[in-house]
C-alpha cells in the first residue's frame, strides 16, 4: 500500500477560556474544544489493535487540558457495524470518535455493510502494522515455507484463526498466500473471531492451526516460548519483539503488506471540530510515550492529518476493491 507521510506543526491547545463553551454549541465557530466527556468508540471486543490502540490514544489525549475526560467503550460485533451504526447516531457530535481500520472499506465493498467511510468524518491515521502468521510451538508448520506447501497440497488442511470481519487485511493477507500456493483463496478454512485477543487464545488452545494477527497479540507469547513465528507481511525483518520473527519476503514468498488504524468522527463535524482533533492528534504523535507505545506495539508511526487520512481512503478503496476481486473473494 501507498504510505503517505504529513508533517503537521504543532499549534496551541486552548485559545480562550470564555469561547470555549459557546463554540462547542455552534456549529461554524471559529474556535471548538469539548464541552463534556469525549467517547472513544471502539469496533472489537478488548483484547486487540483496535482496543489497544484506543487505550493508548486515551492515556495520551488526557494530558491535553482542553479535554474534560475520555474513556473507551468497546462495541463489538459485526465485524466493526455494531459501533460504526452507533456512530451514525451521533451527526456533528465531535465529542464521540472510533477507532476504524481497513474493514470499514471492505465490509462495505463485500456487501457485509452498507456503512461507507464517506458516512463519517475520517479524522487521522496514526500508525500501520504488519501482520504475523503464528502457530503452537509443536506445530507440524515449522516456517512460511511449510505453511505454503501444506496449501498447495490440500488448501482445507490447514485452519486460519482471525479477527474481525470477512474481507478485512488478515483475511487478504491469507487469501494472498493461498494463491502463491496456486490454491483456491475462496477454499480457505477460516474462523472469525471479535478481537485479536480471542483468536490468539484459539490459537494457543490447539483449537486452530495457524493464528493471523496484529505482532502486539502474538509477541507476549512468542517471547514466553508459547507461539512460534512462520512470517512477518513485513518487507524487512523488524526490531524489537519480532527481531527474531522471519519475513515472508526472505522465504521467498511474496507477502508484504500492512494495515493501518486511526480515528473518525460521526458524520457531519465543522471545520472547527475537525481542525482541534487534527492538533489534538498532531500533538499525540509527537509526545515521547507515543514513541515508546510505538516500539512495544511492534507499530510503525504513519500519521495522517484528517484532509490526508480522506485522500488515502479514497486510494485504499479503489486498490482494496481490485485485491478483493482478484483474490475471488469479491466479484467486480
């Protein structure tokens, strides 16, 4: 995927105490701040990225003094609908936000949902991260390699574990695989599960055979010698937990991809909502924490001011429609 890079300057928080209140009762005000507790809304059940990214952002946003309080609140199911429909509840509210990810482009591109990213203000994207393939320890799948051969001898041998909806980037990615195997991806054995969290314990109770996940679900256990590594979707191997983590692309096979996660807001936010969480979030990424939230997460930091973040989903859902299509998971 194309990654775009925004460099964004670092603006006051708070312009006036007096104005405060009244512009977060006008629309069109030339100054907004919230007025009463901001809700991070997140679209899986605790345990994954999703969550865990919006725990992360709440910790960091806290610190700005034009926020009155934030908390997280998860709304699972659906693959992401449950949380994005109750986001639709919400028009010009910029006191509630989401955490949202490819699947809101290809559950609509499926048909899962009728729910598009042009239903909602896109407000940033803050980091990318690759994808792990991971198996028990005793595994009879040793590497990427073994992995790639069991499905080009029998595509139905082998069990995906994944969250959180059909279609999404861990379904592609799998999809990608099976056709370098030269196998079916429409014949792929997978079992969907609401957070990163509960399909690495499927994983971990032999109830699946190959977990598909964010690297932060699957480096705790990797480290503690419970899960073993087949290939990181990663074009270079990568620091940290993963530093002993193969990539696919050293095993010859060609798998590099990644998704990306950020926030959004209900539809219909002025210009002056959307302008205080594009500082708001500017300021996050530039905080050292986030930094070192970055390096435990296994994330590589990819911020995208809200104007940025809507030309990238304009490219993603072309490119997302076309992988879909070819991988026969979608027709055109």
């Amino acid at each position: 995927m194309r990654v775009v890079k925004a460099v964004c300057g670092l603006i006051a928080w708070c312009l006036g105490s007096a104005i405060g209140t009244a512009a977060a009762q006008t629309p069109g005000a030339g100054e907004w701040k919230p007025g009463k507790n901001v809700d991070i809304v997140v679209q899986s059940a605790a345990g994954g990225s999703s969550d865990r990214s919006a725990r992360v952002a709440q910790r960091l946003l806290q610190a700005n003094p034009a926020i009155p309080s934030i908390t997280v609140t998860n709304r699972g199911g659906g693959g992401g609908t449950v949380a994005w429909t109750f986001m639709t509840q919400h028009p010009g509210d910029a006191h509630y936000l989401a955490t949202f990810s490819s699947t809101l482009l290809t559950n609509h591109i499926l048909g899962v949902s009728p729910l598009k990213y042009q239903d909602f203000t896109p407000l940033s994207i803050l980091l990318r991260e690759y994808i792990v393939f991971a198996v028990k320890p005793d595994s009879a799948i040793a590497s990427g390699r073994d992995l790639v051969e069991r499905l080009k001898k029998d595509v139905t041998s082998v069990s995906f574990a994944f969250a959180t909806a059909r279609g999404n980037h861990n379904h592609v990615m799998i999809g990608m695989l099976i056709r370098a195997a030269g196998a079916d991806p429409k014949k792929a054995k997978v079992v969907i599960y609401n957070s990163g969290g509960e399909a690495t314990t499927a994983m971990l109770g032999g109830h699946i055979d190959v977990l598909v996940a964010a690297p932060a679900n699957v480096i705790p256990h990797i480290q503690g010698g419970k899960a073993r590594a087949l290939g990181v979707t990663a074009p270079q191997r990568q620091a940290g937990g993963l530093a002993g983590a193969p990539t696919f692309k050293e095993q010859g096979i060609d798998a590099v991809f990644f998704s990306w996660r950020g926030f959004m807001g209900p539809k219909g936010l002025t210009p002056a909502q959307v302008a205080f969480w594009d500082q708001a979030f500017a300021r996050l990424v530039q905080a050292d924490e986030w930094k070192k939230d970055l390096e435990k997460n296994a994330w590589a930091e990819d911020f995208m001011a809200s104007a940025e973040t809507r030309k990238h989903l304009d490219g993603e859902n072309e490119l997302l429609a076309r992988m879909l299509a070819d991988l026969g998971v979608v027709t055109r």
